[in-house]
C-alpha cells in the first residue's frame, strides 16, 4: 500500500436534549493513492450507528459477513467480529448511539437489529437522505441529522429506569444484587433487556469488559498483558486471550503489534 494516506476524522455533539441517546456525530473522509482495499475490522460493539456515505449514493464498503451494504444504513450492536473491505476514497457521515438509542429513537426491538445492516429508509426520510448525501459541507449535513432526530423525540419509546440504571452500573455491578433491588424476576429484566439494548446482560457486562481492555491496549496503559487481564476481571489470561479473540478476531498480544491507520468505537481501520 502506498504511504500517501489523507484521513480526516471529526466528532460533533448532539443537540443537549439528544444527548441521552446519542454519544456523538462524526465524519471520516478518506483518500489513499493506491488500488488496494483497506481492511476495517469491526469488533463487539455495544454502541450501534447510523453510516450516510457520501459518495452520490454509491457504496464504498464489502463484506462477505453480509448480504448487502447500503449507502446509507442502520448497524445494530455487534456481537462478534467482522471484516470489511473499504475502498481507498471513501466519505461519510456518522451518528453513535447509546446503547439504548435505536430502540428509544426508533421503537424498533434492539435485539432485532444486532449483527445486521439494515438500510437506512426503514428508518429515515429518503428526502433527508438524499439532502444529507449532497450537501457539500459536513457541518450542513449534521444539522440535517441533528434536525431529523430531535423530531424523532416526539415519538419516543419510554426505556425502563432500571435498564439505564443498570447501563451506568456496568460492568462493576454484582446481577444478583441488583436484581433484588429493582424487584423484578431475571427472566423479565432479561427480556426488557434484549428489548432495549439487545445483547442480554451478561453477555452486555462481557462486552463492556473487553471494551475496556481495548482502550487500555490502545492507551498503553498496561504494565503487562497478564497484568490487565488481572484487573480487568478475567480469571486468567487465557481467559483474557480467549475472549478478547472472540469478541476482536485477533489476540491481545497480536493486537499490539497491528498498524493503525485510525481506531473509532468498535472499528479499527488497518494500513
């Protein structure tokens, strides 16, 4: 691949009354001087997003994991690694939701969007869409998507306090304790779980505590594999090795080593 590599990233914030639902905007504009492919390997996500390629409606991404990649299209959360193949002039714009954001914004069972890209017209105005796709600036563009969302709070699902309770309590909390203080049976917080945020609890504390071991990874905050593993909660490092492979596709120790051309969330896009 060639060395002459422009990636440009950007975040924005939402509107304050979006703020509980959304965790931010962003845009990725991406140009590389060669006919390769990049690689962009998604891990566990907890965080799904809406992705608006602004290529005049063409798709720039692939992957063999999925039937098709629309233009513009919902990502749920991710419960397990996938490789994409993006092509080396690439735009877009993003939004990252909580957790819990699809199912409030959009009414839709969480756990029916998970590991899918689900085009974006199920959700969105198409008018919007193609208003979005051809604006010339980015800032124009994510007022159009602050604009549209607010909207969407007339008609906002009500989540369940004790699921937004336990999301701020992960992954430090004990379940059968909390359990016993919210007053509910395991089945039925499971199932309002699955409903809003679509992974059930211990899988989402799973993800969370993988989640964190990446970014200290990431960080260099670690005086030892062996010694995050240890703090992160995992009972050993095989333990930590084994997960971390099921929930990244790579190893912890592999994962030290790889060339970043930029991380964001759950991606990780490889030079």
């Amino acid at each position: 691949m060639s060395s002459v590599i422009t990636a440009l990233t950007k975040q924005y914030q939402p509107h304050p009354a979006l703020r509980p639902y959304v965790r931010y905007y962003w845009s990725l504009d991406i140009h590389v001087r060669c006919e390769s492919m990049l690689n962009l390997q998604v891990m566990a996500d907890r965080f799904p997003r809406i992705v608006i390629q602004c290529l005049n409606g063409s798709n720039a991404l692939h992957c063999a994991h999925y039937n098709c990649i629309y233009a513009a299209s919902l990502k749920g959360i991710t419960s397990k690694p996938a490789l994409f193949q993006m092509e080396p002039a690439y735009s877009h714009v993003a939004v990252s939701f909580f957790p819990h954001g699809v199912k409030a914004l959009f009414g839709v069972d969480a756990f029916e969007t998970m590991d899918s890209v689900l085009d974006l017209q199920n959700f969105f105005s198409k008018n919007v869409i193609e208003k979005i796709i051809i604006a010339r600036h980015t800032k124009t563009r994510i007022s159009l998507l602050d604009s549209y969302l607010l909207k969407k709070l007339r008609l906002m699902k009500t989540i369940d306090h004790r699921v937004l309770n336990f999301l701020q309590l992960c992954p430090g909390a004990h379940y059968g304790r909390v359990l016993k203080g919210y007053g509910i049976s395991e089945r039925h917080f499971e199932r309002m779980f699955l409903q809003s945020v679509g992974f059930t609890p211990s899988y989402y504390k799973r993800v969370v505590r993988f989640e964190k071991a990446h970014c200290r990874i990431q960080q260099g905050d670690y005086r030892s594999l062996a010694s995050l593993a240890y703090e992160s909660g995992y009972s050993d490092q095989s333990h930590f090795n084994r997960e971390f492979k099921e929930f990244s596709g790579t190893t912890p120790l592999s994962f030290t080593t790889k060339d970043e051309l930029l991380t964001e969330s759950g991606s990780l896009l490889e030079a």
